[in-house]
C-alpha cells in the first residue's frame, strides 16, 4: 500500500478507497503531501484559462483544445518508454479512456468555445464550482461521506463563485455558461476516475496513458482543424498555446492526481476553490482584466471555504463484505 491509504476490493473487483479520520497515515504526511501536490496543481491550472484566452486570440478553438492533448501526448510517449511501463490491464484503458473524455476532450474543448464569448475572468469564477462537483462525484465513485460542516462549506463557497459570476462577469448568467457547465462536469469525471486511478498506476502514468491512448484521434483532428482554420498566429499566442500542452495538459495532472490520490478526492479538490482568485490574478496580468474590490472579497471568502471544508469530518464508507486487497 504505497500512499498508505487504506482499499479494500468489492466482489467486481473494484478499489473501494477508504478515508477515515481515524487513519492516522491519511490525516498525517499522505494528507499534508496530498494538499500539498494539489495545491501545485492547481497553481498550474490557474493559468489555463488566461492562457487558453490568449491562444485563441489567433488560434481556432478545437486546434487549441487538442493540439495542447497532442503536445502532452508526445511527452507521455517519451515518459512511458523510458520507464518502461508496464501496459494497463483492459479494465484500466477503459477507466483511463473515462478520463480522457473528461480532461482531454470535454474541459478543454467546451472551455475553449466558451472563452470566445465571455472574459476569462468569468469563465475562471464559473469553473470556482469545479470542487462541489468534484465532491458530489467522488461521494458516489468512491464512496466517501462527507459531514454536514464539510457540504455547507463546499456549497457556500460555489454558491459564492456563482453569484459573483452572475452579479460580476459578463452582465449575467448566458448561454456560454451553460457550455463551463459542462467542463465542471467533465472535469470533475475524469478528476475522481483518474484519482483512483493513481492509487494503482501512479499520478505521472494516469495522465501519460491517458493522452497517449487517444493521441491518433486527437493528433488527426488538430491536423484537421489545422488545415481548416490556418496556424498563423502570434509569439503569445504560441508561447499561451505550448504553456497548455506541457503544464495545463501534462505537468499539472503529474502534481493532481498524486494529491487526490494521497489526500481524498473530497479533501483535496477543495483546494481549487482558490483557483478563481489565482486565475482572476493572471487574467489582470496577462490579460488586463480588472479586478474589483468585490472580486478580492470573493477571493477572501473562497479561502475561508477551503478552510472549512480541510477542518471537516469525511467518514469512511460503511463496512460491506468484501475480500481483502493486495497490497
């Protein structure tokens, strides 16, 4: 049991993830090193979405949204056969395939669209819901149940980002919302199936094989949109679009799914409630979107949130049989 947390396997054969605040391994260093590599994460991914804005700037959506899974699948290629990894099992592409679907195709894809109507400062408020959907899914996926403190704090702060994207981003709640919407969802689908992933492949080889399983499909589709749409474009624009392939597609899921795998899903994706305070950052950095004084209070306010939410109780699944797992 290399991340110390405790499984046990179901009559299908599946990891049930245990996460108990008895387990001294989970609330010790597994807990501290899981917020910690999440918190990496997620200062990698608060650049995507200034970055994707910036891209797009000369870039067609889909080129941008798939080329960045191509650039990432390269890297994975090269990562995979210097550590001569073994190939995951048929049960595992299928799971790893649930993953890409979410992370490679759907966030990247219905973000990119998105951003061609709103600023990327509502896109990254909208996406601040991210963690609730991260939770609820987990709750399911992985059987965790977290407390009531733990709900009213996660809900409360996507209940902020919300409002404050309704009141503060683009005048109001539009149709490119709908569309973030659905990136939350993907997203938080391939985030709770690639944690538990992680617990059997390793952070690193979840998004390696990830990308790499569908890097004809998404390589033969960037060409497509390539020759569709044209490549001419800007040194920022290019620089935006490299930055998304090797940290927004491939560094930061490294650093990702180890915190998720080490610390809980439900603990560790509240972390990204901050997101949209980092993102709004580098959206005025970048970008020279403005930040008000109510977008720093909803930033203050998100960080109170995480602080619940990291205090509250997650209580293991209730004991069911199931056969012991190896190790």
């Amino acid at each position: 049991m290399e991340d110390g947390r405790a499984r046990r396997v179901d009559q299908s054969g599946e990891v049930i993830l245990e996460e108990a605040d008895d387990n001294p391994a989970l609330l010790g260093s597994d807990l501290r090193s899981g917020l910690l590599w999440g918190s990496i994460g997620v200062l990698i991914f608060s650049v995507s979405l200034p970055a994707t804005k910036v891209a797009l700037e000369d870039l067609d959506p889909v080129f941008v949204a798939l080329g960045r899974a191509v650039i990432a699948g390269v890297l994975a290629a090269v990562v995979l056969w210097r550590a001569r990894a073994p190939r995951p099992s048929r049960n595992q592409v299928r799971r790893l395939l649930v993953v890409a679907a979410g992370v490679v195709f759907g966030f990247p894809l219905l973000t990119g669209y998105a951003l061609r109507y709103v600023p990327a400062s509502h896109g990254a408020i909208v996406i601040g819901i991210l963690p609730a959907a991260t939770a609820a899914l987990s709750v399911i996926r992985n059987k965790e149940r977290p407390s009531i403190v733990f709900w009213v704090a996660a809900l409360v702060g996507a209940g902020i980002v919300v409002g404050y994207s309704m009141r503060h981003g683009a005048g109001g709640f539009e149709a490119a919302d709908l569309m973030l919407l659905g990136a939350v969802l993907s997203a938080a689908i391939g985030y709770v199936e690639g944690a538990r992933l992680s617990t059997e492949l390793g952070g690193p080889r979840v998004i390696c094989w990830a990308v790499l399983l569908v890097l004809p499909l998404t390589t033969a589709i960037t060409i497509y949109a390539g020759i569709e749409n044209g490549v001419s474009a800007g040194p920022k624009s290019w620089l935006a679009f490299a930055y998304l392939g090797v940290f927004s597609m491939f560094l930061g899921f490294f650093a990702w799914y180890r915190g998720l795998a080490l610390g809980g899903v439900a603990r560790v994706s509240q972390v990204q409630l901050i997101q949209p305070g980092l993102s709004l950052i580098w959206a005025s950095i970048l970008l020279g979107e403005r930040i008000d004084a109510i977008g720093i209070a909803t930033t203050a306010s998100i960080f109170a949130c995480v602080a619940v939410a990291q205090r509250a109780r997650i209580d293991a699944a209730p004991p069911v049989p199931l056969v012991a797992a190896a190790d």
